[in-house]
C-alpha cells in the first residue's frame, strides 16, 4: 500500500511559490476520476488563486491564515444547477429540488474533494480540510456568485509545505469498524479506545490551556458547543432553502 496514507499530515503553513497550472489541473483531473452517484458528476469545484479574492473569502473561515497564504484554495461545492440546465435542454424535467438531491450532490463534492487530496499528496503537496466551509456558507456563495442549486460543502487550502508536522491522533480499527452488524460501546470500551488519545501531551495541554477536566469537556464546551451548532445549522438549513434544495 503506498505510505501516502499511512503517513499524511494536515498541512497548515506554505513555502511562498506557487502552483504550476499544469500541475493543479492534473490533479484536479484525477479528482474528477471519483465515483459520482449515476455518473452524474452534481458538483462545481472552484479554484481561489487570486490574492484579493482569498481576501474576501478569508473572513466566511473565520480568517484562518492558511486561507490567504495557501497559493491556492478549493471550494468544493454540491451542484445540481448544470445537471438541472442539461435535463431541461434535453426536454427532460429534473426534480432535484429536495434534501436527498442536497445530500446526493455533497457525497459527490466530498469523494472528488478527497481524490483531490490524495492525488495533491502524491504530488508532494501539503493539504488541510477547513470545516468552516458549511458555517458560513451564505457568505462564501455571496463571494463566489453561486447561482441556485449550488452550496458549498468544504474547502481545502493547497500549496508546498513549509513544515512538516506532527501527525495527529487517531482511533483504533476497532474503535471505528464493524463486523457484520453495528456493535455497541460499552463505558469499558469506550475507556479502552480513548486512552491514548486522552494520554497525549497535546490533548493534556488543551485540557489545561482551556481550564477543563476532561478532553471531552474541551469538544463539548469550547470547540463545539450546542449553542454554535444549533446556530449554524439555521444557518445551512437556510441556504438549503434559498439555493433551491427545500422548501
């Protein structure tokens, strides 16, 4: 198996050259090879270089640095609007205006969103996933003239790494994957599965740094907090509704 994946890190600072054009469309074009619900293809990928464009979008990800100073960022968005404009020139009547469209059109973005990455880190590129994208969605189709039917659903800043950092955590096979049937945790499997997380000197440095007991504690009341969710899940379930997707 190529060390790629065994090996890859979030990457969140970049040397200053750029891109070559004819790297990143070979790349992209390997994205564009991912599985796509019915071969439909029902996404838009949206490439920033533009120093003032990354500008404007830098705020909608709560201005993150590598937002400017990536030489190149991708907004990968859930698009039924071509597919839609192809069936109606075809006199066929799409009826894509509904969750399950939304839902159909995002596992696209997000698996030609993942080829992509793979592919940039074969490349020797560095990549890092900004969750941000669906928080402040109404502002990034605002930047990005998305007309209906298009909702953006993540974004990855691109360029050479400028460092090489630690590579973070993650669970045990046994913690995520299932055998045949879906089973359940127990308290003495759940103790089991985050003790080396919850042993790292990183995450006993959050729990400090945050004035919490648990690690837990830092997800629920400072990362992630019920109050931003429900918040920012108005927030999309909005745009679902101005972009077409529910009414």
């Amino acid at each position: 198996m190529n060390s790629t994946f065994s090996t890859r890190r979030t990457v969140r600072k970049y040397e200053g050259r750029d891109i070559e054009s004819i790297l990143l469309d070979r790349i992209l074009t390997a994205g564009t090879r991912a599985s796509t619900t019915g071969n439909m293809q029902v996404y838009s990928i949206i490439v920033t270089r533009d120093a003032a464009m990354k500008e404007r979008l830098a705020p909608a990800h709560f201005s993150q640095p590598m937002v400017t100073e990536a030489p190149v960022v991708l907004t990968f968005c859930a698009d039924f609007n071509r597919f839609n404009k192809w069936c109606r020139q075809r006199e066929a009547s799409p009826g894509y205006d509904n969750f399950l469209s939304f839902m159909t059109a995002a596992i696209d973005a997000l698996l030609v969103a993942q080829t992509v990455c793979n592919a940039a880190e074969e490349e020797g590129l560095g990549i890092c996933y900004l969750g941000t994208t669906t928080y402040n969605a109404d502002k990034i189709i605002e930047v990005l003239d998305l007309p209906s039917g298009v909702v953006p659903v993540t974004t990855v800043t691109m360029g050479w790494p400028a460092e090489i950092p630690e590579q973070v955590d993650r669970l045990p096979l046994d913690g995520v994957v299932h055998r045949e049937r879906y089973r359940d945790y127990t308290p003495a499997m759940i103790d089991d599965l985050y003790r080396e997380k919850e042993a790292r000197k990183d995450n006993l440095g959050f729990i400090s740094e945050n004035n919490k007991k648990t690690l837990a504690q830092v997800f629920t009341d400072v990362r992630y907090r019920k109050e931003d969710n429900e918040y920012f899940s108005g927030v999309l379930l909005d745009v679902l509704r101005k972009q077409g997707f529910i009414s």
